[in-house]
C-alpha cells in the first residue's frame, strides 16, 4: 500500500511539473513574457504548494485563486508581467506588498538578494511565512499596514504591490532607493484599475506607465482606500 501512494505521490509531482512547464510555455512567453530569469523563477516555484489543497488542481490555470480573508493569488500572467516590468536584479531589496499566500514573494526571492513581504490579515502572514520557511524561501514577512510601507528595511529598489490604491503612498516615496521602481494597480475597487510602473527619476520624481487593465482587491490602510472599501 505504502509503495502505491509512493507512485501516487511521483505522479502528483510529475503533474504539477508538467503543469509549471505548461504554464511557462502556454501563458506566459505567448503574452511577451521573454525574460529569462523571470521565466526560470516561474517555471521552479510550486504553486500549487501557495493555495488551498482543494484548488492545488488548478494551481497552473491561467486565472486567479481564493486564498481565503477574502484574497487570491493573482493570476500567473500578471505575477509574471509585475516581476518582468520590476526589472529586479540580483543585487537588488524588494517590498512585496499584499503577502497573501507568499507565492509572488517566493518568485522574487528567485530574482532578488532580499524580500520583505507585508500583509495586513495575521492569519494569512503567518500561513505564508510559514509555507516560505518550509520551502526555503529566505523572505521576511511582517504584519502590517502596506500604504505605510516598511521602513525598517529600506531603501527599496523594488516595491511590489498585488492589491489597488489611488496613487504611489507618499510613504513608499521615502523609502525608495534611486532609480528604483514601483509596480502596482492603480485604481478604485470594483472601477477601472490599471496596472502602472512608477520609475523614479533623477531629480526624485516619478515617470508612470500604463501597463493594461486589471482586476485587483483595493489596498487598504492609512494612505490607501479606508477599510471599508470594496
């Protein structure tokens, strides 16, 4: 019996890596996804290891998933688009903005030399630290309120976020390093929301581009949407 569910097990596994393989090829280089890093990072982190059991079967499909405390795990496409546009070097500090299940900051940890991840529910960052730790991902999550950033760890050359606000957060601006760069959703929940990249200029301003439509649940926090935004 035990050797049975050992081959259940393998192939499970040979599944999800099919599915990864599948993923990288089908969603994401057709889209103008080409960079190879970015590309290499997608195509090693288990997913499927990011959600809940009851939606591991759909881990690789090209959609969102529920994560629970009323958050998903963006769609692969968009992970993948937001890592690419970031330009994250080997070098570089990045903020990842909205934990939830910690798979967006597990990719970056491939791409970068230090991920702080922030998240706003204490159930979902720890349900994330703890995957990350299990898998070996060296990210820190802390609990908190995103539109404030985290300072204790900047200046960022990156900061991610996979949730909506009206704008950049003042805050953030303090804590970028020069030249660094700010992907995230911009727009009102439930409204027509953008997908930007923020680089920051010379004399510290910041230069946006408009990336294409996207769904996000809005940011929330002091300098973002109030609580009780949808």
């Amino acid at each position: 019996m035990r050797w049975f569910t050992c081959q259940q097990e393998a192939a499970t596994q040979t599944d999800h890596e099919g599915g990864r393989r599948r993923m990288v090829e089908q969603q994401l280089v057709p889209r103008g996804i080409d960079d190879a890093r970015v590309l290499d990072a997608m195509g090693r982190v288990p997913r499927h290891l990011f959600v809940p059991p009851e939606e591991a079967a759909y881990a690789y499909a090209d959609r969102p998933l529920p994560i629970g405390d009323g958050q998903t795990i963006s769609q692969p496409y968009i992970v993948a688009l937001m890592l690419q546009e970031a330009r994250i070097l080997p070098e570089n500090t990045v903020l990842d903005v909205g934990t939830g299940s910690g798979y967006a900051a597990a990719v970056a940890s491939e791409l970068a030399a230090r991920v702080i991840s922030i998240e706003r529910h204490p159930g979902l960052a720890s349900e994330a630290a703890r995957t990350l730790a299990a898998l070996g991902y060296p990210v820190r999550v802390v609990t908190g309120d995103g539109s404030l950033g985290w300072p204790d760890s900047a200046p960022y050359d990156v900061i991610l976020a996979a949730a909506t606000g009206p704008r950049v957060p003042p805050a953030w601006l303090d804590q970028l390093a020069d030249d660094a760069r700010v992907v995230m959703p911009v727009g009102a929940p439930g409204r027509a929301q953008h997908l930007a990249l923020f680089t920051r200029d010379a004399d510290g301003g910041l230069t946006e581009t408009n990336l294409g439509a996207v769904s996000f649940v809005p940011l929330l926090g002091e300098q973002a949407w109030p609580g009780d935004a949808r």
